[in-house]
C-alpha cells in the first residue's frame, strides 16, 4: 500500500511494532507467567527411593527407603511450575471446597518418551453444562481459555492462590497431551476431554477434543 511504502521509504519498519494475542504472548513470552522453558543447570533437591531398603518389612523401612538428596540437574524453570499450577488448583480447592480429603499425585514413566503426571483430587468436580456466553462446557473453559474461571467475583472471599486464569490453562499449553476428567454429584455426569497443540496459521493453538460425557451413580466427585 502507499502508506507502507511511505514507512519503507522513510526507514522505518511497519513490522517492528506487533500486538500478540494471549497465546501468542504466552508463547514467545512464557518466562512472564510459568519461567523460561529453556533448561538450565543448577541444584536442586530431590527424593530418592532406594528400593532394598523399601523391600523390607515395616513402617521404618519405608520411611528408610525415602532419601532427600542434593544434586544438579538440567530442567527447564517452567516445568516444575506448570505442575505447581495443576497442584495449587487442587490446594485452592480444598480451601474452597469442603468435600475434598485428598490430593493425589502419580508420575507414571513407563513409557520414556511419553511420561504421564497425574494430578487427581476427590472434591467435589466441576459442573459440565454448556455455558450459555461461550457455547462451551464449563471444564472446557477452565482448562482452555485464557482468563476464565470462577476467580473473578471479588465479592466474594478468596483465601487461594490462583486469582487470574492463567496457571491450568498455561500447564495445558505446554504439555504434550493433557487429559481432564472431572464428575460433579449435583449434575450426576462424569466429563472427559483431551488437549494438544497445533501450529495453527502459523500459531501455537490449544485443540480439544470432543469431550466424552457420561451418566455416573458415583457418591463422591473428583477432578483429575
């Protein structure tokens, strides 16, 4: 066009100025919300499970077989962070939630290449009708969409962390694979959807699934 002609011919680049979207941001930007996906080396400490000591009888030997030790190791800042997001989403909702006793976390690395972490909790899940602002069920929108949520009603009291709407949805960019399954005792209906990533038109872009929503007798809920 002229006008970018005219910018060109004044020795300025149009490109140089951009507005990102949310993902975009998030995508180019990460260290602002979960830290740098660049490894780096440095100390940490870790639990080891020394299993000849765990084989042996008795509640000692199980605490024995469990060592807290100091080493260095090459991780990425934001992996760690991504999982703390799914962790304080499970913390917030014990506070928020009165039904909630556990909170449980299984690493599954069978497979290598496609290591599993699994964050899984028995309060009372999230309610999976379709809102009716958005055309989407409710856990669709909690995992998925930048800023929703249930946060936002300052009104009310809130005594956890997440406030924003970011940390779910950033751990679910990042990922591989993600995968929720939630049941909510009110609605009678357990609701599972997967996740992954595609570069889309040149952006990193969320893509769900349809999601599998099943009637359930179940007395208690869980969210994983």
């Amino acid at each position: 066009s002229e006008a970018r002609d005219a910018i060109l011919d004044a020795g300025f680049d149009p490109d140089e100025y951009q507005i990102l979207d949310d993902w975009e941001h998030l995508d180019k930007r990460p260290e602002n919300i979960i830290g740098s996906v660049v490894p780096e080396v440095h100390e940490e400490h870790l639990v080891e499970w020394n299993p000849s000591e765990g084989d042996k009888k008795g509640a000692k030997a199980s605490r024995d077989a469990i060592h807290v030790v100091v080493k260095e190791v090459e991780i990425a800042p934001a992996l760690p962070q991504i999982f703390g997001e799914i962790m304080q989403n499970g913390i917030d909702h014990s506070i928020q939630d009165g039904t909630m006793t556990n909170l449980k976390v299984t690493i599954d690395n069978e497979d290598p290449m496609n290591p599993k972490i699994i964050v899984w909790n028995d309060g009372e899940g999230i309610p999976c009708y379709v809102h009716p602002k958005t055309n989407l069920h409710v856990p669709t929108m909690v995992f998925s969409k930048q800023k929703a949520g249930s946060n936002f009603h300052d009104d009310k009291k809130r005594m956890g962390i997440g406030k924003n709407g970011y940390g779910a949805k950033a751990t679910n960019f990042f990922s591989k694979t993600f995968t929720v399954k939630t049941f909510n005792t009110k609605m009678g209906k357990q609701f599972t959807q997967n996740f992954h990533t595609e570069i889309v038109e040149g952006k990193r872009r969320i893509i769900a699934s349809k999601p599998k929503i099943t009637a359930s007798k179940r007395k208690s809920g869980f969210t994983e």
